[in-house]
C-alpha cells in the first residue's frame, strides 16, 4: 500500500520522541461555507450527516481572541466556517477522504469528500493542519500537529495516491473581504516553508493544494466590516491594523474531483431559473430548492410530492437527486404549460430528467382522489400559496346552484374554484403529510412571515410530526420566509382526524393570522414610509403605459393579420 512504500522515507521524520504519534488523536476537517442563506448552513450540515450516517464526530469553537474581539461584536452566528473533529481510529475504519478513485479497501466507508459534497451551501473543506486568532498562532499550531506526520505516511490518502516525495503541491492565500499584493501573500506562505514538502511546486492541479485562510469579522452581505482599503483603494491604516478573528491552515480536500472551491465549474448555476423555458412568478430559485432537498434527506430512489406544484422548479430539483416525482395542483392550466415548447415536462427534459407525474388536484380533498390510508412517500417538499403573489384557491363555487359541465365540454373544461384560507392550507397540509408519509419521512415547507411571528407559538403543529428545523430567510425589513421541516414519528389514527385538525394552531386565529394577509400587511407598513404617496403615483402610471402599449401592440397585430388574409 502508499502507507507501507512510505514507511521508511517517514521513519527518520517521525523516529524523534518529540514528535506526536499519527496512529491515535483526531482527525479535524474546516468547512467553509457560503456567506449566503446563513441560517440554513447547520440544518443542511446536520441532514447531510444524517443521510450518510455520520455520526461520530464533534464541533470545536472557532478561534478567535477575546482581547480584540467578542462573540456579540463579531456576530458570532454568521462566521462562514466549521471545525469539525473526528476520532482517528474512525478514519481508518468508518470514513475515507480519498480524492482518487476509492480503493478495494476503502470502499466499505463513508468517503466525506462525497458526503460533504451534497452540501449546497458548501465552498470547501480542508483538512485541518492548524488554526489559531493570528497568523503566528495558526504556525506554531502547524508546528505541532501531527497532520503533516500523516501526510507523509499517507495512509488515509488511499493506496492509489502518489508517494509523498512525488506529490506536487501549492500553497494558496485565502484572505476573506481583503486583498493583499503578491509580496504580502509571499510573506504569508513563508511562515509555512518549515514543512519543506519535496515534491515539485505545481500551481494549475497540483496533487495537493494547501490552503491559507486569513478570517475577519463579515456584514451580511459578506463584506468587511472593516475593510482593508478605502474606495480609492488606499490602505485604511486602522483597519489594516485590526488583528484578523481566525486564521487556517490545512490541505484541500476534493482537490482532485471538484477544485478549491466547490461551487465552482457552474456546479449550481446550471440550473438557474433563467436557464429553464418554463417558468411562473412563485418558480422557487434552484439553490433555495437544492437546500430543500438536503433537508428533506431525499436521495436516489426516493418518492417525493409536491401538493403545490405550480411550474414544477421543486419537483425538477428533487428530480436530480434521482427521486422520484409527483405533483398536483388544482390550477389545470399550470401544469399544461403555455405551449409545447414551455411547460413542466420541457423543464424535465432540458436536463435529461424522466417526466414527472403530474395530476389536477385539490389538497384539502386529497382524501377523495387518493388512498389516504397507505403511507407512500418519503418525502414531501412544497411551497403552499400565501396571497402575496398567488393566492390559494380550492374546489368550489361562491354560487349557490351550480350549471352542470356538459359531456363535451369535459376535456376542456376548468373547474371552477373559491378562495382557500391560508390557516386551512396549513391545516390540511400537515394532516396529508402525517396521514401519506412513511415513518420517518419528512415534511419541507416555506412558510413567510413579518416580524412579530414567534417560532414556539405560531408555527403549525400535528401531532404525528415532529419539528427538526426552522431555518429563516430576511426578503425585505419587515419580511422573511422560514423553511420548516418535520418527520413523521407517529402513525396516523384516522378516528382523530377533527382533532388533529383543531390543534394546528396553538393559538386558534391569531396564530393562523400571522402567516395571512401579508401582502396586506406589507403594504400597511410601505404606507407608513415617507413618500409612499408620490412613488404609488409613479408605479400607477408606469403600469397604465405598459398596459396601454400591450393593447396598442395587440391591436397592431391584429391589423396585420387581417391585412394578410385580405391580400391571399
């Protein structure tokens, strides 16, 4: 193996007694995240180690000195990055990080690089070799550890790796919200030439590519809080002198399959709404819905349902994680598409996806179209109707006597539909998730909501589903969407289906109200800005030209048309 035709180039390096033994201890990974959807990196993490069963492993507190820093001035909650420590002895048992293709002898465990790469909101993951508050913290922590031992044994890196003598390798500087010239990055990687690697420098793929991440404290638009240079691009002396929150260092795992950074090789842009021919004003964006997915723990072979299918965006990204899809919604002309060339079905096609099952369904009558009583999905992932770009409707009529549908206008024919009260969507959603669900399976929803809304009181509940995760997601001053996912626990009992449907909310009405009417309730707080008057003013008249031009444009092509037929 690559260990054993190491052994005797690492047998005078590690022969010393002050050096730490590489055979025991932990093995430590940093993941750096996205400065985006913030709130939803630990539940993404956590669904992700669920599905590939990890489990054996811990935080540890990110570094930072308190001398110059707090965890309430730095904003603690938002740092971009995780430690996370294995027990060595799992590593040559449980788990690989193998960049190469997976060795005989490997190929019964975990390999974290694929785990970890299921991950939407994942930029990288390094092996972690030392970190400290400051750049000389973070070397005398190189200096100590016994990652570098290990890399040159090499046993963790799979019997398919390069003898260590043989690896090429560069170092890269990786400084968070600030920049610094060539010099001043030639400085940094100085610190590290104690490790004296023997194999050639290579900077387009190399074999190994270390990193140096230098932290400082971040906005919420992932900016500096104290950048570095002005706007003139002169160095802000106080800034500049500001001691970093953290400093990493470590090699980059996935090198090999996916580069430095994760998300590159248009990994995620791929499926970009812009890309897709069929899209409506609630398509869901594709990384929002790919987050989903993971929270959803859906994976090949799953059989997922979206009861709100609109244009179909969250049944295509569970698609490409080789799930299963089934839709319905209760608007026919949706899901039929506006032509052959823009409807759900080319959407599934466009990216070599097997059609969905789609049905024209109304989900607070899913009991009379479907068997109610026989678990069938694994998961299911929706985005319900709130009334602030598109309201719920359900089957029915505001008429009192209705005009039966003639037999040959049955094809065609639109059923008519009513107003569907936001607190009955949520009601009866639950109740078709704890009812169709297998044990175990999980429930994803978005639910919006302004900023009086408490999590402990005014999120739907059901007795059979249990509450995993609420992550939230700021849109505007006074509002944000949060994206809740529940796993069913208990089995559904059918002789309690009015209970369950009256405990949905903790607090009756006034719970259910606080996800209702938020269009009308945004629009009661843009009224309280000043100028609201004059820009309502505006927009009323852009609105009147625009539709004064449709009109104008429609009339002008029917003139053609007509000059056409009246020349044939």
């Amino acid at each position: 193996t690559n260990c054993t035709s190491q052994h005797q180039f690492s047998e005078m390096e590690e022969s010393s007694s002050s050096t730490p033994s590489s055979d025991d201890g932990e093995y430590t990974l940093l993941i750096e995240l996205v400065h985006r959807h913030v709130g939803f990196h630990d539940a993404e993490l956590a669904s992700v180690w669920r599905m590939h069963g990890i489990q054996d492993f811990t935080f540890q507190e990110l570094p930072m000195d308190t001398r110059h820093h707090s965890s309430c001035s730095t904003g603690n909650n938002i740092r971009p990055f995780r430690i996370v420590t294995f027990p060595w002895t799992a590593i040559e048992t449980d788990y690989s990080v193998e960049d190469n293709e997976i060795s005989d002898k490997d190929k019964g465990k975990t390999n974290l690089i694929t785990a970890l790469s299921r991950c939407t909101l994942i930029r990288s993951v390094i092996e972690l070799w030392g970190c400290g508050p400051v750049l000389k913290d973070c070397v005398e922590s190189v200096r100590a550890s016994v990652s570098p031992h290990r890399h040159r044994r090499g046993c963790h890196l799979g019997a398919k790796a390069k003898p260590y003598s043989e690896r090429s390798w560069k170092i890269t500087i990786h400084t968070l919200g600030s920049t610094y010239n060539r010099e001043e990055q030639g400085d940094m990687r100085s610190q590290f030439s104690f490790l004296d690697f023997p194999g050639p420098v290579q900077m387009k793929c190399p074999d190994d590519e270390f990193l140096f991440i230098r932290e400082v404290e971040l906005d919420s638009n992932g900016g500096a809080v104290y950048p570095r240079h002005s706007e003139t691009k002169c160095i802000i002396p106080e800034n500049d002198a500001r001691p970093s929150l953290g400093c990493y260092f470590g090699r980059v795992l996935g090198n090999n399959r996916m580069g430095r950074n994760w998300r590159g090789s248009n990994r995620i842009e791929q499926f970009s709404l812009k890309k897709r021919k069929y899209l409506g004003p609630t398509s869901m964006d594709s990384e929002l819905s790919l987050i989903m997915t993971n929270l959803a723990l859906i994976d090949k072979g799953s059989f997922v349902f979206d009861p709100f299918t609109g244009t179909g965006s969250i049944l295509l990204t569970a698609a490409l994680r080789g799930a299963y899809v089934f839709g319905t919604d209760i608007d026919l002309r949706v899901l039929r598409g506006r032509s052959e060339d823009e409807n759900i079905l080319a959407n599934f096609k466009q990216f070599n996806l097997p059609p969905p099952e789609l049905v024209r369904c109304d989900n607070s009558l899913y009991h009379r179209h479907f068997r109610s009583h026989l678990p069938l999905f694994d998961a299911i992932l929706t985005d319900p109707p709130y009334g602030i770009r598109a309201g719920a409707r359900k089957s029915g009529s505001k008429r009192d006597e209705v005009r039966p549908v003639l037999d040959e206008h049955r094809h065609d024919h639109v059923a008519q539909t009513k107003p569907y009260a936001v607190s009955d969507v949520m009601a009866d959603l639950l109740n078709v998730a704890a009812m169709t669900l297998k044990m175990g399976g999980r429930l994803t929803y978005i639910i919006p909501s302004m900023k009086d809304f408490n999590e402990d009181e005014d999120l739907p509940r059901h007795e059979c589903l249990k509450l995993v995760s609420v992550c939230y997601q700021p849109l505007q001053t006074e509002l944000g969407r949060r994206v809740v996912t529940l796993e069913k626990t208990n089995e559904y009992d059918e002789q309690k289906q009015a209970q369950y449907l009256e405990s949905t909310w903790l607090n009756g009405a006034q719970s259910a109200e606080k996800c209702a009417n938020i269009r009308e309730r945004l629009l009661e707080v843009a009224k309280k800005k000043p100028g609201y008057e004059e820009k309502a003013a505006i927009r009323k008249q852009k609105r009147k030209l625009n539709k004064e031009t449709k009109k104008r444009a429609k009339r002008e092509q029917a003139a053609q048309a007509q000059e056409m037929l009246e020349d044939k």
